[in-house]
C-alpha cells in the first residue's frame, strides 16, 4: 500500500504504516458472524526495534507473530490493529519486548482508543461506556489508571497547593474499603503535614468533631443501656435504644416522635442527656465561630471534665488536645467546604460505576473527572 494512503490517514499515527487490511469473521451464538476490521501496521523505521524505556534499539530475538491491539470502530465494526512483535536485547534493560508507536507498553489498546475509552468512562456511566466500547469493566478500569497515570505524570499537580481538606471517603461495603484522607485520631497525618508544611495551618473541620463527640454519646448510651438491662430494667433499655438516632442528629432537623425521645431521655437518664446537650453546644461553637465559639468550646470542655462521666472525661481530653486546631477552624480556617464538594462529587462517581472493586480505579478516576487529566475524545 502506498504511503499517504487512506488508512494511514485514517489512524492518524505518525509512526504506524499500514501494510493492509482485511475482514475477520468471528462466530457468534445465535447470530451472524461478528465482522472484524484487522489492520496489519508495521513501526516505520525510525521507531522499529526500539526498548520501551529507553528508547534504544536493539537486536531481535523472537518474535510474536500476529500480536493485535484494540483501537476505534471503524464503522460500528470492532477494529484491531495486528503486528509480528518482537522482543529485543537492550543492553541496559535485557530481553524486552520492543515499543510499538500506537500503544502504551504492554497494553492491549491503542492510544486512541484509551483516550477515547477514559472519556467515556468520565462522561457517563460505566455500564453504558463498557457496552459501548465493547469491553469488559476491568479493561476500563485499568485503561482509567493507566491514562491518568501517563497525564499525571508530567506535571506537578500539587504547584502552587495553599490549602488542604483532609477527609476520609467510603467507597464501599465491608472492611476497609476507605480512602485515607483521616481526620479522626489525626495525629499521624498531622505530624507529616507538619514536618513536610512547617507553615501551614492545620484546622479540624467541624464534621469531624462533631462525630467524636456523637461517637462517646453512642458509646454512653450503650453501656447505659447495658447496665439496665443487666439490672432488668428493660422497659428503659429500650427507650435508650429508640432514643438512638433522637441523640445523633442536629435538634433541629429531629422530627415529633425523636423529639419525644428525647424528653423521655431528659426526664430520666441525666448523664445521657448531658452528653447530648454538650454535643450539641460542640455543634453550636462551629456555628457562631470566633470568640462566642471559642467560649462555648471552653465551657463544655469543663463541664465534660467535671461530670465524672468516663466517655465525656474522654471527649475532653481530646478536644484539649486538640484545641488549638479547634480554635484555627473556629477563627474562620479554610472551610471544607470544597473537600465536601469533592466527597459528594465522588459520591456521584461511585454510583456511576455502580460500585469500585478497587480503590486503585476509584482514585484513578477521581483524577481523572476532577483532577483535570481527563483527554479529548477523538470524536468529541
Ligand atoms: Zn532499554
């Protein structure tokens, strides 16, 4: 075939020349024969025999005939470009299998088709994308990965960083299927971001400290109940059972029935109700910020230390602990507002893909939406 032909144009791959194609028939269960469009290319000289992590060229030692690559439908059909590939002797990396212009090392694709493949994968649903790119959901996942691998890899993406959000995000059923972004029991991250960030400032987003704070009341309420139990009350075990959700939200947002729950609780468990009134002034103190804040936060950290309650003696000594981060965030901090953005922008990736098995594919494609490494589509 000549040079300039059609389909050199058509691959638009600087390096590839077409020797010639033709049309595969592969048998399907109850239909026709599937048309497959197979286009046999060759490296041009320039690129043939090269190492693919150096670049340099080196003797053939065998050769794998027929070797075939997924790239873009040609006209509905699915379309492979196929190439004898050998395998070299770099002098510095060994027997390798040599580079080839169209496709990332080792891969089963065609550039094209991954940059393609990986903007579907963030442009819409994953069960529509792996029906419409014909492939399976762990080929789209790993392409994902290996896409926003290659675009991360030149540039710094953390230039010109002032602010971090620090979050945690389940992504999953089961255990451990977190992504460490950790605010709870934070003194590790905060000892790197010290040591690596001398100057920044580290705040405690309120969510969190809220949820210590939720965290001992539960922990209260169950021993509580224990105890009643244990002492065959079990009319007034039960009422701290119900009264369960009544203490971990926000007062406001309680309906009828948790608000009479929550009477029931002050009426007759005052260590409980306690509890929850000083998580709730804890919430309060994020509310107003500043030195009002600050106010409110000091005072329930004393009343905590005083009411001889292990949980609540507990909370304050974390929230003593960490005060002077409490007091950054309380002094209008960087809000994490963004981070929560983020979180509920994940949210829609998780649901998109209706679930990650691995949190690789989730964190690859979280950059890949949001990190701005996603390419253009060759058809968009
Ligand atoms: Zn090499």
């Amino acid at each position: 075939m000549p040079a300039g032909s059609v389909w050199d144009e058509v691959l638009d791959t600087e390096h590839a020349v077409v020797v010639r194609t033709y049309i595969e028939r592969w048998p399907r269960k109850g239909r026709p024969p599937e048309k497959v469009l197979i286009i046999v290319v060759e490296p041009d000289e320039e690129t043939r025999c090269r190492c693919p992590r150096c670049g340099r060229r080196g003797p053939v030692a065998e050769v794998e005939p027929g070797r075939r690559w997924r790239t873009l439908d040609v006209h509905g059909k699915r379309c492979f470009l196929e190439c004898d590939l050998p395998r070299i002797g770099c002098p510095e990396h060994g027997k390798i299998t040599a580079a080839v212009p169209w496709a990332r090392h080792d891969d089963r694709f065609s550039m094209p088709f991954e940059e393609h493949a990986a903007w579907t994968a963030a442009h819409m649903a994953w069960t529509r994308a792996v029906a419409e790119l014909r492939i399976t959901w762990e080929a789209l996942a790993s392409i994902v990965r290996r896409v926003t691998d290659d675009a991360s890899a030149g540039t710094d993406r953390l230039e010109g960083l002032r602010e971090i959000g620090i979050d945690e995000k389940s992504w999953g059923k089961g255990e451990g299927k977190y992504l460490t972004v950790v605010t709870d029991h934070a003194a590790g991250i905060h000892d790197v971001v010290r040591a690596r960030a001398p100057q920044a400032l580290i705040c405690l987003d309120a969510f969190h400290v809220v949820k210590w704070a939720g965290g001992r009341l539960d922990e209260l309420r169950r021993r509580l109940a224990a105890e009643l139990r244990a002492a065959g009350c079990e009319d007034q075990a039960a009422t701290l059972g119900n009264g369960m959700w009544a203490l971990r939200k926000d007062y406001r947002k309680l309906s009828p029935g948790q608000r009479g729950a929550l009477a029931a609780i002050a009426a007759d468990n005052k260590p409980l109700y306690k509890a929850y009134l000083i998580k709730e002034q804890l919430r309060e103190a994020f509310k107003v910020k500043g030195e009002d804040g600050k106010k409110l936060l000091r005072g329930l950290i004393a009343w905590a230390q005083r009411s001889r309650i292990p949980e609540l003696v507990k909370l304050a000594k974390t929230l003593t602990r960490f005060r002077d981060l409490i007091y950054h965030t309380l002094d209008g901090g960087p809000s994490n507002g963004r981070a929560e953005a983020l979180n509920s922008q994940l949210n829609a990736l998780i649901t998109r893909a209706r679930g990650f098995r691995s949190a690789a594919a989730l964190i690859a494609m979280a950059h890949l939406v949001h990190g701005g490494l996603c390419p253009d589509s060759p058809y968009a």
